[in-house]
C-alpha cells in the first residue's frame, strides 16, 4: 500500500481504493492500519467524507452501508441499525450528544482515494 507523509499537517495519507469503488451518494468501507474506515462519495455536493465504520451506539462495523443526507446543510450518515445520525463532517452524533465518531480527511487524486490518518 502506498501512503504519502504531510510532515506539515502531521498526516499519512493511504490508499483506500479507486474512486468507482464507491457508489455515488452511498458509502463502502476500507480496512487501513488495521482500522476499518467508511468511506462516503457525496456525489450531490461534490465532497468526500471518511469516518470511523463502527458505530459507538451498539459497536456494530456498520456505518458505511447507512444512509446518506443532509441536515441544516450539514452532510450526515444515519447508522443503519439504530438510526443515530453523524455529522459527516465533526463526526458528532446529531440525535443523541452522548455519541461521535472520528472523521478523517480524503483527497482524491488519479482517481484513487485516500484517507489521512
């Protein structure tokens, strides 16, 4: 796997897949550093989102195959199970303050994705 160091923001950035491995306006999921990572292309917005793929709600590896919307203007991903809802971009749960996941930043160059750890 090929990662790119960014000494100024403290970032190594891996491959995650090719871009046409994730649905448009849906989600997948990529395993990198031993971490599962969900990987959202919202293609109505233009943007990419990755996040932690387990939701803290009930610990399920899941939140890659939840929906996603937009609340306020803020893009988010409902857990397909238990319906918490997370900002896409800080990660905070919108239903319920008592949950968060981690977001990550993507770049997509070359038609690869790649996600900064």
């Amino acid at each position: 796997m090929k990662t790119i160091t960014d000494t100024t923001n403290l970032v190594t950035w891996h491959i995650a897949c090719h871009v046409n491995d994730i649905p448009e306006d849906g989600g997948g999921c990529a395993l990198i550093d031993g971490k599962q990572i969900a990987i959202f292309n919202f293609a109505r917005r233009g943007e990419w989102y990755a996040t932690d793929n387990q939701c803290p709600h009930r610990q399920q590896m899941a939140v890659s195959r939840g929906m996603i919307g937009s609340q306020d203007g803020e893009p988010k991903v409902a857990c397909p199970f238990h319906k918490k809802t997370f900002s896409l971009q800080s990660g905070q749960c919108l239903n319920d303050e008592a949950y968060q996941i981690n977001t990550f930043p993507v770049m997509v160059k070359e038609n690869l994705v790649y996600i900064g750890l």
